[in-house]
C-alpha cells in the first residue's frame, strides 16, 4: 500500500461523519470500508422528494445512497453473475407514484408495450432534468435494471426518476456557487453525502476523467456528475457482491472481473 | 461457477491451440489461464511489419499480444499502483524506426517540444490508418504511457504506430468478406492470435458493447475493434499484475479495483 496516505492522517475512509444521523453500519459488521453508510430505514431524501414506499429489497448493504436498491432488486441471477442480457421482467408502477411520472413515461411509450428504450428515455429526462448523452442514458438503464437489455418498464422509470430527483438536488446543494460545475472537493463532499468515501487519488481520477474540458476546468458539470455517480455507485456495489466478508478487498476469477467491469466501459 | 460451460466442453479457456507454434507456456507456471500465450521471443507478426528492435522491457508474462509490451515497458511505478498522473519520460525514436514514422510525428509536433498531444495524435493517426475517436485515442494513450496525462513521445508513438498496423493487419485477415465489419466468431479468434481467449458470454459483451449499431448488427468496425482489443489486452494485463501466481484469480483492495478500472471507464 506504498504511495497510500495512511489511516488516521485525515484521510476520509473508515468512519466519515454521517450527515443524515443514521448509524454507520446497521447489521453489526466490521467498521464500513467504503465510508459513510446510510441507513436502509433512512434513504436520502435531502429535496424532501416522495419515494414510492415500496418493500425494500436488497438493500442489505445498507450503503449506495439513492432509493432504488431498496425498491428494485435486480432480476434474480442466472449464473454466478446473472446472465448480462436476461429479458427485463415486467413491472407495474409502485402505489402512490406522482401521476406526472405516471404521465411522463405513458408519452414516451408510443406503442403501449410498458417498456421504453433507451432513446426515448433519452428524450423523456431531457425535458425534466438535463440533457444526457447517450452513454450516460445507457449506464442508467444498465444499473437500474442490471442487464444490458436497452428497455426499462414502470417500475425501474420510477427509480430512475425519483433518483435523478435526489443526485439532482444534491448536485445543487454542494455547487454552491451555482457556477453549473462542481469541483474536487465538492465531488468529494457530494459523494459522501450518496454513502462513498473515495481516496484523494480517486477523486482526482474522477474530476480528470468526467470533465468536459479534459481536465482543464478541474470541475464536473451536471450530467458527468449523473455519469460519475452512476459509476461509482455501481462499481463499488459490483465489489461489495464480491467482499462478502466486508473486509475491502475482493477476489475475482479473470471472468467475473471481466463481466463485472466491461459493461461500465462502453455503453 | 453455474452458469459457465465446463472446461472440456470446447470452450476455449486452457490451451486453445497456439496458431504461432510458440510453446503455450515459457514460464513453466500452471496452464495459462488466459488461454494463447505467444513467446515473447516470437512476437506477432502476421503482416510482416518490421517492429523496432529495441530491448524487451518487461515483456516477462509473455501473452498479451501486440508489440509495446516487449519495447516500452511503464514508467517506474511510484507507489503500489504508479501515480495516475505521473510525468512521461522524454525519449527518442528507437534505432531503425522507418523515417515516414519520424517524419509522421515531426508533422505533429508543431511545437518540436518532443510531445504530441491527444487531438495532435488524432489527427495523425487518421491520415494513416482510419479514423479514430478522441475516446479511442486517449485510451490508446494511457495504454502506451500508463498515465493519464495526454501526450506521448517519439518512443510511444512508434510503438502505437507498429501496434496499429499489425492489428490492421488482423482486422482484415479476419474480416473475410471484407464486409469492413467483424462478427463474434472473428473477433474471438482476433482475440486469440493476440493472446487472448474469451469466453463466450465476455465474447457476446463485447460484441453488444463495441458494435455501433447498438448490437443490431452483431459486427464490430474497425475503429472499434481497435478499441476493444485496447480494452481486452488493458484490463487482462491489469488483472495478470494483481494474479501474481498465474492462478486465474486476483484480489483488489477496493481502492485498486477502483485505480484499475476508473482509467478505462471514460477517457
């Protein structure tokens, strides 16, 4: 671990504050690796959105911020890692869904299959939140549906709406200077506030990366900001499946590494 | 392991015949578990391209397929994984480079600062080969440098050209009917003359990931399958660095799981 700054120098790993108060980690295991945790009784909900009040699914991890794993678990897998293109299951809208989301998603199904793609997503968020690329519309449909099947139905449209809601509202909480932009320490801070703790190494890799002006301006805009997010969030899920034992490393075979890191590479 | 075809079973994984008549394994070590392995002493070649002869850097692992890794091994790493943003080294065109190669990157480099950039390298490599994205380019850069920072020198410049044109050369021997497209079958055995067997689920990822069509056509272009060999033989050599004793398994920290994948993620 050479090069590493070393627990206990500042450094935020381990056991951030927990801006929400919830405990840091319900279930009783090993200090969290991975930072703050929020709690599965206490989903984010800084705007003061309504989540659909759904059964709460797999959120075991009880980390990741955002509604949907306590609302969507993933289909169940066929294989050691689920089969990557599983046909979508059918999904009705939870009860006491905002009728205007409801509405949303009926105007981009033209043809009342119950499922929309992944261009007419594109077109339906655009017109609510912000512009997103392609790539970033299809990394949603890959996370909120863990397949890479390119439609999503009622269901998984409701998560993605109520957690575009919250990444919204905290985008504008932390950009405080409402320049549009958000700088490293503000990324830092914002992905805090979703449950993950990520090394000054990492940060800098995620500012370089999802910044449009390739590193000049040092500061992420909105819709990279959903895209870094969205990464973070499903990567450190995808290691969490495999650290079982919570100990912040994990084991990979050569094919789980590469079916568990290709799909967030090109989409 | 459910879920995955049993070894045996003419799945590919093990000792895919070498079409090199390298012996599969110069090390001794267990049966490589990345399938093909050519010599080191035999680097592919199929076009008859002239690489430079230059000193065999790191090239120890003997698979991976194409000529870099046998002539510019990384900078130095600086901590356990090398800083993401460490500075490249100046250099200069190994001895024997083909002049139109030199005269190819003096063309570039307006500035004569001995390094060109992203976009200078776009625009260089298209009048060459054919064109490539700026996402393609900046992956082909931190493959080349092992940094993120955006420029390469006279050394990796001739070692991104020579690769170019031995995978050109493959692209087309596999691209049969001259279609300008690959299928998944051609695309596994391009993998596999560069050393690197898939299975056929990552094969079928792959196809869906880099086929422009959004996995209609079921065919990869040659853009991107320069891409996704980049991205094949970036993350196998990745792995092979965590599975130091050749087991097909590694163990990530989550923070080198992380520093793994980010640069590969967006570019």
């Amino acid at each position: 671990m050479a090069g590493y700054p070393p627990p206990g120098s500042g450094y935020p790993y381990g056991a951030p504050p927990n801006p929400y108060g919830a405990p840091p980690n319900p279930y009783g295991a090993p200090p969290n690796p991975y930072g703050a945790a929020p709690s599965p009784s206490a989903p984010y909900d800084p705007a003061g959105e309504k989540p659909p009040k759904e059964g709460k699914g797999q959120g075991g991890y009880g980390s990741g911020g955002g509604y949907y794993q306590h609302q969507t678990p993933p289909p169940p897998p066929t294989g050691a890692y689920g089969s990557p293109f599983a046909a979508l299951v059918p999904s009705a809208f939870p009860p006491g869904t905002d009728p205007s989301v409801v509405a949303c998603f009926q105007a981009a199904d033209c043809d009342g299959s119950g499922f929309i793609d992944d261009k007419e997503l594109q077109k339906v968020l655009s017109s609510y939140n912000q512009s997103f690329s392609i790539r970033t519309v299809h990394l949603l449909m890959y996370l909120f549906t863990n397949t890479n099947i390119r439609k999503i139905g009622p269901k998984e449209f409701t998560s993605v709406f109520y957690s575009l809601q919250n990444w919204r509202a905290i985008f504008e909480r932390f950009d405080r200077d409402r320049s549009g932009k958000i700088d490293a320490s503000e990324l830092r801070e914002a992905l805090l506030s979703l449950g993950f703790a990520v090394s000054p190494v990492v940060l800098d890799l995620l500012v370089s990366k999802f910044d449009k002006s390739g590193g000049k301006n040092k500061a992420i805009e909105y819709d990279n900001f959903i895209e870094c997010c969205l990464t973070v969030k499903g990567l450190t899920e995808k290691f969490k499946e495999k650290d079982t034992m919570y100990t912040g490393s994990a084991s990979f075979t050569y094919e789980s590494f590469m079916l568990t890191v290709l799909p967030f590479l090109v989409a």
